[in-house]
C-alpha cells in the first residue's frame, strides 16, 4: 500500500517531467524535406537597404525641422493639471498688439500660507508672517489689514481695503 507521501512526490515529479517535455527543444532528426530547407535563402527584396534608410533619414529630418514644438504645460508632479484651452480666434486677435495701461501691482504680502485644514467641510487657513501665526476662515481679518475672501485647498485669497485681491499659495 502507498503512503500519501509517496502519492505526492509521484504526483508533483510527473509534472515536473511533463513539464520538460513540453518546453524541451524539439531534438528529433530532421527529415529530407526539412534538410532541404534548411538551405539558406538569399535575403529578401524588402529588406531596406543602406541608401533607403538613408532616405528616410533625411525626409525625417526635414519634416521635424518643419514643425515646431508648443512649450510643455504639463507638470510630472500633478496627478491632475488643468485642461488647456483649444485654440480660438481670441488667439488671433490677441497676437494683434494693443495698448494696455499697466496695472498697478500691489506691494508683495509678507504674509505666508503654511496650511490648510477642513473640519467638517470647513477650511481654515493656517497664515504666518510679522511674527504672527494667523488661523482663519472665510471672512476674517488677517494682520488687521487683509479679508479672506476664499480658502481653497492649495490657496487663499485675500483683500484687502483697497479692493486688491492677492493669492497665498502653498510653497511647493
């Protein structure tokens, strides 16, 4: 009588034997027909030679020097980046030059978002500077000077009395 032991080791080694045989090379002796193509076959026509890839070559290198490359917009540190607009006729007639009047940019904050925390669907921003930490949500004063107007996750923005807005962001 066999022990399961010995059932086991005849069960796993007929499967590693089966298993050789089917990846073995075929090592059988060839026959007539097949010696008879084992002669070796002049190369075929469609074989690209040196003068074509040569051609190819250099059409390649016209049509890329042709085109020119739009500058990259997307950022590899995203998961998500924002969709580009299609290009429209305000792009043409943005390419005509007109006479703007400069806008006057406010004196840069001193102020610096460190954070921003929600709490049951409500943000508070985390803002340092003067010395100060600030913890604020929408509608509060910052620095007695500045109104949070809207906190998102990655920004906030500011107003102050004279009705210019200025956005944190968070340092990347």
């Amino acid at each position: 009588m066999m022990t399961r032991t010995t059932l086991k080791a005849l069960w796993v080694g007929g499967g590693l034997v089966a298993t050789w045989i089917a990846v073995a090379p075929n090592h059988a002796v060839p026959t007539a027909t097949q010696q008879a193509s084992a002669v070796p076959q002049p190369t075929s026509s469609s074989a690209p030679t040196a003068d074509d890839l040569n051609t190819r070559t250099r059409r390649l290198r016209d049509r890329s020097t042709v085109v020119t490359l739009r500058p990259s917009t997307r950022n590899p540190f995203r998961y998500t980046s924002p969709k580009s607009a299609p290009p429209s006729k305000a792009l043409e007639r943005a390419a005509e030059p007109e006479i703007v009047a400069p806008i006057p940019t406010p004196p840069p904050l001193a102020l610096k978002l460190s954070g921003v925390a929600q709490r049951a669907g409500k943000r508070t921003a985390i803002i340092a500077g003067e010395g100060q930490i600030y913890v604020v949500a929408e509608g509060d004063l910052v620095a007695g000077r500045y109104t949070v107007v809207k906190i998102d996750p990655e920004a906030v923005l500011l107003r102050d009395a004279a009705g210019i807005e200025q956005r944190l962001v968070l340092p990347q």
